[in-house]
C-alpha cells in the first residue's frame, strides 16, 4: 500500500542583488531565553482533521501537535510515543501494544486504548470520506469496510483495558512500525470530535490535542498560525521550545528579506538565491523522497488516452535543463516515479533498478513523430488543453517552462497554464477539474509501494485515470502472496514500475530538494526526507 501526500511547491523568485549582499540572517527574533522559532511556510494549512489531512503543511503541524503509538525520529528511527512496548505474534499477524499511563490530552482527559480504536473507525468508514482510509488495507476488515461490505466496529484493532491494545492484520505488511508513526493512524479524542461535529479541525480552537505542541491562532484560513508547549503533554519537561510562529510567504522575496531582518529562522530560497547562497553559513539543502509529474486526465480528456500523445509531451521536456536553469536548488531530473534513495535490494537502488531511459529522456525528433502519428490517430490536427498547478512563484515558472516546451516543439498544441492557490489545486485535482496537473507525491516511509500504488485503477489518488491490469496484478501480489518475500516483491515493484513509464501512463520531471538559510542558532530539528518531515519535539535555539 502507499502512503502519499500532496507536496507544496515551495515559493521562488529571482530576487535582487540587494536582498542578497549578506549571506546571513542578523540576529534572530528568537533568544535562547523565550525559545521562539519563526518559520516560513509556503503553502495554507488545510485542516487539523488527521481523517481527512491529505498534504505536508497539514501532516507537518499533525506530527507537532498530536502523538501516535510511535514517534519517527533522525533517520526515520521507531521512537517511543504513546506505546512503550510492543509485542508481534510468531506469525507477524498480531501487533500488541502497551500504552504508557499519564498521557494526557490538553482538554484534560487521559489518551487510552478506545483513542486509537474510535478514530481508526473513523477513519476507514466510508461515512468519513478519508482520502486516507486505503492506508488500513492490510488490517482485519479494513477493505471490507471502506467498500462499505462490514460496519466500521469490525476492523481489526481492540482495546484491551485502558493501556493495552491489540491490531489484527489479513496479511504482513513488512512496513507496518513505520504506519505507526504516521499521522493518519494517530488517536482521536471522540469527546472532542463530537464536540465540534463539521468545526471539529476547521481551526486551532476547534482541536484538542495530545503532541508536543498546540496549535494557536489558526482561524481555518489565515496565513500566520503558532504551535505553542502543551503543558499537559507527558514528556513536556522535555520540550525546549515555548513556541513556533509560521508565515505563509508565496515569495522567497519577502521571506528572505525578514530571514535577513531576524524576523524568520529559516526561508526556503529561490534558484537565483540559491546560487548566489550555497556554501554560506546557515545554506542547509533538504531532500525529500518526492517526485513532481504531471497527470493526464483519461476521463475528462479522451485523446489523453492516445499514447503518443503523452508520449510526446514527455519526450520535450528537458529535465535536466529544468532542474538546473528553473529550479536550481539542488533538485534532480527524474528517473523515474519513485524517488532515489528510498528503497534498495541487494546493494541496488530501486530508481536505478527500475530505470527506463526512453521515458524520461530529451527527443524532440521522436516526440514531433508521435505526436503527428497521435493527432493523425485522433483525427485532428490539434489540441487545447491546459497545466494546473499552484499559484506560487515556482510554480508559475514550472507551468511557463512546460507551456513553452510543449507549443515550441509540438505543432496544433495549444497549452494554457493555470495557477491557483494550493487549496483549490488539491480540490480541483480530487474533483478531475483539470486537464494536465502538475501533481507531487512524497514518501510517508520507505517503500517503493508508497508511490507506486497511487497508479492502480482503482486508488483514489489516481486522478488521471490510468489504468493498466497487469500494473494492478504486480501491485496487488506485492501487497499480498509475495508480501513475506523480499526477493519476488521487489521483482514486482520494479516490472510494475516500467510498466507504468514505458506505457507514459505519468510524467516524472523532477524529484524534489529545496535550498534553505536556516539560522545557526537553531539546534535540534529533526527532518526526514519520508513521511511528516518535520519533528520539533527536541529543537531549540542555541
């Protein structure tokens, strides 16, 4: 199974030689004495409601404000949450977990075993509409119940007392300590829940929460919000930061200039800034396991169904032009849909293993040849259709790129580019409101499945309507009867792989790395390429 979530597209502008003749911040707002950080956020928070969360803004605060049986820790380490021992059956079908005593919510009511239990229900019932609710495939009743087959009390987790809980899976799942830590299977206060109904996670006031941090100042649509200490938080002795601020900042103009004036602890840069920046004190590169590509919508757009067609759109754009002129923050050319460093066998990197140069090289011969062979097909001779994507500054620039690639080079296609803010992307997108989007996808732990399974025909985060049987085949055994052996499930996921690039049924550009200034004085912080990446549990300022 995948876990995924829509990445922002980080804010980026040329910016002048002004703003960039120093190459550090002044002093920080922040002191060693009030423990403040100030940080950049690029994109709105969606929602606070861990059923329904579907990006990385919305995951990051979840991962601060909430807690799960696990926490992930430096380089996606299980750390202790909520649970503090965990027994697994011979048979690896039965997961045990003991709950510590004395965690709290910050309404003042104990985190039990029945907080787990009410919002994994929650969750896979269809009633909830959870984008999410595919991640519990694998545990008892969980598919039958998203098909709405069973009732949501069937699915395979109990509460055993108070402080002990028990998770019954159908099948092994090799990652499942991972899941743990992830937000979508963190607890729920079901008094909170029912409190608020259709408000409940809508904005700060509207939550309760059980993390090192709550959330503040939220209204549910404004760009600045803080993540203060919750006192009542079971190990809130060990946490140094009294507060986080974040400002939504669409151009590393602005946020660099108040990362310059000591009012931001850390901006992401810009390609111009980047260049200019790299090797200074506080220049910090962050790799994600993610992957920008465009998706075709079949269902809207029948000659999307046509192969050369896509094909050919492909074959004109210069990634590595991309990445280097557009981009340059320290991104790279994609090789393939899953990102490289994620997940390897036998000394072998899966991007390597799975790697087919013809569907993501630079041949505008070939890509002119397919796409008069595909209008010929089609009986025209051309074609209007449009790229969606976010309203951010880098985001226009990577709509402009591939707007001009494709007219420049392919004859009768006449593309539009629409920017819109990243709410009404995700909404649009989930809706088949689109013709091309340009969509992202990031890792939540390390598994080539967490990506690969967005393009089964029936996963609801394939927007574009792909559909491939021998794709679902490989996917499906992977996830069931070669679930327990490495060396056949890994041979699934790479045939599924090349059968997905070498039928264009996706359009890799790029897997994603963004170029920060992040102030010296900022200790602590623990960042992970896969799943919420950020962890503020041990920051503090130096």
């Amino acid at each position: 199974m995948k876990l995924a979530k829509m990445f922002k597209l980080g804010a980026v502008v040329a910016l002048s030689a002004v703003f960039l003749a120093a190459c550090g911040s002044k002093s920080s707002s922040s002191s060693s004495s009030s423990q403040v950080l100030n940080w950049d956020e690029s994109a709105e928070l969606s929602t606070m409601d861990l059923s329904t969360a579907t990006d990385v803004v919305s995951f990051d605060m979840l991962n601060n404000t909430m807690e799960g049986l696990y926490r992930i820790g430096k380089n996606s380490k299980i750390e202790p949450g909520i649970a503090t021992k965990t027994k697994v059956s011979s048979d690896g079908l039965t997961y045990t977990f003991t709950l510590r005593k004395g965690a709290k919510w910050s309404n003042g009511e104990e985190v039990t075993a029945k907080d787990f239990v009410y919002s994994w229900r929650r969750t896979v019932n269809p009633k909830t509409a959870s984008e999410y609710s595919y991640l519990f495939s694998g545990i008892k009743n969980a598919d039958a119940i998203m098909d709405g087959k069973q009732d949501a009390s069937t699915l395979g987790i109990k509460a055993d007392g108070k402080y002990k809980l028990v998770v019954t899976l159908e099948k092994k799942i090799p990652y499942f300590k991972l899941l743990m830590g992830f937000p979508v299977f963190f607890p729920q206060n079901q008094t909170a829940v029912e409190k608020y109904g259709s408000k409940y996670g809508t904005a700060a006031k509207y939550m309760v929460y059980d993390g090192p941090f709550k959330l503040t100042g939220w209204t549910g649509s404004n760009l600045t919000w803080s993540l203060t200490k919750n006192k009542s938080y079971w190990d809130a002795k060990n946490v140094k930061l009294s507060k986080i601020n974040y400002s939504v900042n669409k151009s590393t103009t602005t946020s660099y200039n108040l990362y310059q004036s000591g009012k931001l602890d850390a901006t992401p840069l810009s390609a111009e800034q980047a260049k200019q920046l790299s090797g200074k004190t506080g220049y910090t590169v962050r790799h994600a396991s993610s992957t920008f590509y465009l998706q075709y919508n079949q269902n809207k757009d029948a000659f999307f169904k046509n192969k050369k067609i896509r094909e050919a759109i492909s074959l004109v754009i210069n990634r590595k032009q991309f990445v280097n002129k557009v981009l340059g923050d320290g991104s790279t050319a994609a090789k393939g849909l899953v990102s490289p460093g994620l997940a390897s066998y036998n000394g072998k990197d899966f991007a390597t293993a799975a790697y087919t140069s013809d569907s993501v090289s630079y041949n505008v011969a070939k890509a002119k040849k397919l796409w008069k062979e595909g209008l010929k097909e089609l009986g025209v001779s051309s074609l209007s259709f449009s790229i969606l994507s976010d309203d951010t500054d880098k985001a226009k620039q990577s709509t402009e790129f591939l707007q001009s690639a494709i007219e420049s080079n392919l004859k009768g296609a006449h593309v539009t580019a629409t920017n819109v803010p990243f709410k009404t992307r995700l909404s649009r997108t989930t809706s088949g409101d689109f013709d091309i989007v340009l969509s992202a996808w990031g890792a939540d732990f390390s598994d080539p499945i967490s990506f690969l399974e967005l393009f089964k025909s029936d996963n609801s985060y394939n927007n574009g309507g792909w559909s491939n049987s021998e794709y679902d085949s490989l996917i499906d055994a992977a996830s069931t009867t070669d679930a327990g052996n490495t060396a056949k499930r890994w041979s699934d996921l790479v045939k599924a792989e090349k059968i997905l690039m070498e039928d264009a049924g996706t359009t890799p550009i790029y897997h994603q790395a963004t170029a920060w200034m992040i102030n010296t004085k900022v200790k602590g912080v623990i960042y992970n390429s896969a799943g919420a990446n950020y962890n503020f549990k041990d920051a503090y300022i130096k």
